[in-house]
C-alpha cells in the first residue's frame, strides 16, 4: 500500500495488535464466513460485501463465503443474493468474521455459533461480547470505517480492488448519512479519500444507493400527508401494516422516507414507526439533528448510535410515551 494518510496511521495505532491477530487467524483458516445483522443497512451489507471482495482478491485460494437475509430492495441492485449454504459447509473448521452487529440475537444467520473461532467487527456501544477477538471502536461513523483502517495498516502486500472499495464506500457513506451526521470525523473523510483513490465512479455508486421508482413517490406523498410533530419538534409518521398493503411496500422499507425531515426548521427528532405483523410490533427508525437518542431507543427494545438509532413498541398504546420520552429531550 502506498504511504498513507497520517489521520489513518494515528486511529490504528492503538488497534495494531489486534488488526494483526485477526489477519493471523484469516490466514489460519481455509474457510471463512462473512456475517452482519438482521435487516440490514448500507453498512452491514456494504462493510461484508467490501470484505468478500477484499478477502477474495487477496486470498483466491480460501473458500470464502457471504450469509444473511437478503434486502428487499437492496439485493440485487446493489448487492447480490446471499448465498445458501446447506449444514454440511459448517461441519468443518471456519472462521466466522461478524459484521456491523451489537449482540448476538441481531445476527443474521444462526450458524456463526458453529465457528471454530468467532471475530467481531463493530462500531456500536459494546451489548455483547460475543467473539473470541472483538474488535469495537465506537468513534468510527461506520463499520466500513474500522475494516478499512484495518486493512490499510496491516503489514504486507495487500491490494484494494475499486470493487471492495465502492462497497466499503457504500458502507460509510450510508452510516454517516452522507457525512453529515456528528458521528463524521476528519478519519472518515481519509478513509473516504482512499476508497475514492482506487478509482470507482462516485455518482454511480450514488445512483445506485438512492435509486428510486415512480411508486415510492407515494409512499412519500403518503408520509408527507399523515406526519406528526409534537410540541418540541419530534416529527413522526406510523405506517400501520394496512397502509403498507394499500401502498404496496413491505415492512422492511417503511423507514426509507424517515430522512425527509432531516433538514426542517424545527424538527429535531424524526421518527418512522412501522407495523410489523410477523413479528407483532412496531418497528421504529429514530433520527436525531444534535442530541442523543440511543438511550430513549434502549428503553424501548432498541439502541443504536447518538443521532440514528432503531426501537421497538409492542402496540401503539406505548406511542405516546415513546414520543414524550423523545420530546422531554428538548425542554
Ligand atoms: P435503523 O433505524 O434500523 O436503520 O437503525 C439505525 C441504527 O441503529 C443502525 O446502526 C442499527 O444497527 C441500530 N439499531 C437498530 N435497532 C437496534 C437494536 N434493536 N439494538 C441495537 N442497535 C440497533
């Protein structure tokens, strides 16, 4: 790797033994297994996918292997399919590298319990401990942001495909909400910089992220028409699981319009609240412009960073408590 930025050296340095513990046991292994969390984002699939490339292009001769549910909408625009492995693939050794995920009932494929070593990858506030090296650095925007810093600063010749470095740039660009949450530092602008210098197309990759169809249009409409603001500036809409049926979406995509509010005078707090039948609750997206929401998202089933956090409700008898705790924030 060509000398790199000091920004990257300085955030390794304290991490260095672990980078080179966790390529040790990545050179240990024949087969490795990529996992990340349930419903995932721009992150856990941009951060897994970039590593699958990553591995792939520098060790061709490990079997290397990509699990968890697909995104409704993300697979296969941005990434491919998952792959179905029968049981038989997790009765001999491998490394199981879990991606982007707080704690252990978020994972989304059971069968990282069989590996015969377990490394976690993570920029949440630690839940769980769940691998033999946990890697966990909360002041990274992005789980893309760690990985990358790792791989730039590991001794040896490793090469950084413009393919596994537009998924790591998915992955960062995604979390830190297009660099402008606070969760944005100079470091994840140098990463940035190096994913950028390997020469894939920005607007394609943008392109591609926030693609939209002539429908979602009303589902926007829809939130535009139904939203709420309470006294202190928390703006929320519920997308009840008849309104999904009526616009046609599925409970995975309710919280895609939740950023409409991101940049209203007076809305400090935004919040998509969407019924999930399966699992008989309320899934909620919460997004915050300055103050921390993490802690009113933990009181509810949930958690997540300072400024984008994810909660669950049981029925929305609790909604207005929910949204009281969120708006006693700002008094
Ligand atoms: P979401 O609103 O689902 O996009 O989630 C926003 C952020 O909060 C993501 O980084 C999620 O990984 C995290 N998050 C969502 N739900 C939970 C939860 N139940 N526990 C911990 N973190 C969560």
């Amino acid at each position: 790797m060509n000398k790199i930025d000091r920004l990257i050296k300085k955030e390794a340095k304290p991490f260095l033994k672990q980078y080179h513990e966790i390529l040790n046991e990545i050179k240990k292994f024949d087969k490795i297994a990529l996992f990340r969390h349930i419903m995932p984002d721009f992150d856990a699939m941009g951060t897994q996918m970039g590593l699958y490339i990553w591995l792939k292009d520098n060790f061709p001769n490990k079997e290397i292997r990509y699990l968890g549910d697909n995104h409704v909408s993300f697979t296969p625009r941005l990434f491919p399919e998952t792959e179905k492995l029968n049981e038989d693939w997790f009765n001999e050794p491998f490394l199981a590298i879990i991606l982007d995920t707080a704690n252990k009932s978020r994972i989304a494929d059971p069968r990282w319990a069989k590996a015969s070593l377990i490394i976690k990858i993570d920029h949440h506030p630690a839940v769980e401990q769940f691998g033999h090296i946990n890697l966990v650095n909360t002041k990274m925007a992005a789980a893309s942001e760690i990985v990358v810093n790792m791989l730039l600063s590991i001794k040896g010749k490793y090469i950084l495909s413009k393919e596994a470095a537009s998924n790591f740039y998915i992955a960062l660009a995604g979390d830190s909400g297009r660099f402008q949450y606070n969760s944005t530092t100079p470091h994840t602008f140098a990463i940035a910089k190096e994913l950028l210098k390997t020469g894939f197309t920005l607007s394609n990759v943008y392109q591609k992220m926030y693609y939209k169809k002539i429908e979602d249009l009303k589902v926007t409409a829809y939130v535009l028409n139904n939203f709420k603001v309470s006294e202190h500036g928390v703006a929320y809409y519920v997308l009840s699981d008849e309104v999904q049926k009526e616009l046609n979406i599925t409970t995975e995509r309710g919280k895609e319009n939740v950023n409409i509010f991101s940049n209203i005078e007076g809305i400090n707090v935004w919040c998509s609240i969407t019924e999930d039948i399966k699992d008989k609750c309320y899934r909620i997206s919460i997004r915050s412009k300055e103050k921390a929401i993490n802690e009113v998202a933990a009181k509810y089933e949930g958690g997540g960073h300072a400024q984008a956090s994810g909660a669950k409700i049981k029925t929305l008898d609790q909604l207005e408590q929910f949204i009281k705790d969120l708006d006693d924030l700002f008094i």
